[in-house]
C-alpha cells in the first residue's frame, strides 16, 4: 500500500475516532500551511505493534485539547475538575482507539497484533519536528488546536483481506 493510501485511511480513522468517542470534530489540514506549535503545551502518546505487521505510531496534541477530551470521554461538564492524569489517560485511551482501528482496516479483521502500552511524555517544538521526519503522518485542527499523528510500519508488504468484503 502506498504512503498516499496509508496517509488516507490515517486521516479517515482518526475523524471517525476522535467525532464518535471525544465528541470532537478534526478538520485535516497541511502542515505547509505555516500551523504554529509555538503556543502549545504539546503530549507525545506512543505505541508500537507487532504481529500481522510491525510499527509505530504517535499522537501529538495540546494539553489543552486532551481535557476537553477529557471532558468530553468523562461525562463533565467543568473542564477544571480534570486531573493530569485523567487528560493523559484520555489521550492513551484516544490513541489505543485509533490503533485498533486503523490496523483493522489496513490489514483486515483475521490480522493479530500485540500492542505496547501507550506512553505519554511531554513535546517540545524540536521534538515534534523530529517525530514527523520521513514518516507518513496526518495533521488536523480541532477548533484551534493542531494534532498530528505519525503512522510507521516496518514492512507493508503483508496485507491480510477481510472476509467482510
């Protein structure tokens, strides 16, 4: 499968996820389109898979927005009453979602996987420019916040059909 397609089914996934779980509504933009980072507080969620096929991928967004997932995933209505941990743990639970998902789609209901857990760690301006080198990534706004998810894979060239044709 190329980039393209990769790129695609990335950016379709993380919409569905993020509109139907968060009750958020992510627009895909281009990040050539001079989108500043420089006003954010940024997270990095991890996680690697193996199995069926073998990657990585990593969901980059603002503080801000994993409360207001937060938020939304808890049921409150006063984003004040969310904890660190419970934004983090949300921007885990986000990206465990999307994963399962995405890997779903690209390889088909009969692939197997083992997934890592998710780590979360805060992300500077340098690092987040690092993250996206060479990788197939999807970048979208949510409101004003910008979120950009990493997609990598050590080898694409197994793909398992779905029987749900």
């Amino acid at each position: 499968m190329n980039e393209s397609k990769i790129k695609e089914i990335l950016s379709e996934t993380v919409c569905r996820v993020m509109e139907q779980t968060a009750f958020v509504f992510p627009e895909p933009i281009d990040l050539s389109d001079g989108i500043g980072f420089d006003d954010y507080d940024m997270l990095a969620v991890n996680l690697s898979f193996n199995g069926d096929s073998e990657g990585d991928i990593s969901f980059m967004v603002p503080i801000e927005l994993c409360t207001e997932i937060a938020a939304n995933l808890l049921g409150e209505e006063d984003e004040a009453d969310i904890s660190d941990d419970s934004c983090q743990d949300s921007a885990k639970e986000m990206l465990n979602i999307i994963v399962g998902q995405l890997l779903t789609k690209l390889y088909g209901e009969k692939a197997i996987f083992n997934l890592t857990p998710p780590e979360v760690r805060p992300l500077t301006k340098d690092e987040l420019i690092t993250e996206i080198d060479d990788k197939p990534y999807a970048c979208f706004m949510v409101d004003d916040y910008p979120i950009i998810i990493t997609f990598q894979t050590k080898d694409l060239s197994y793909e398992r059909k779905s029987t749900n044709s």
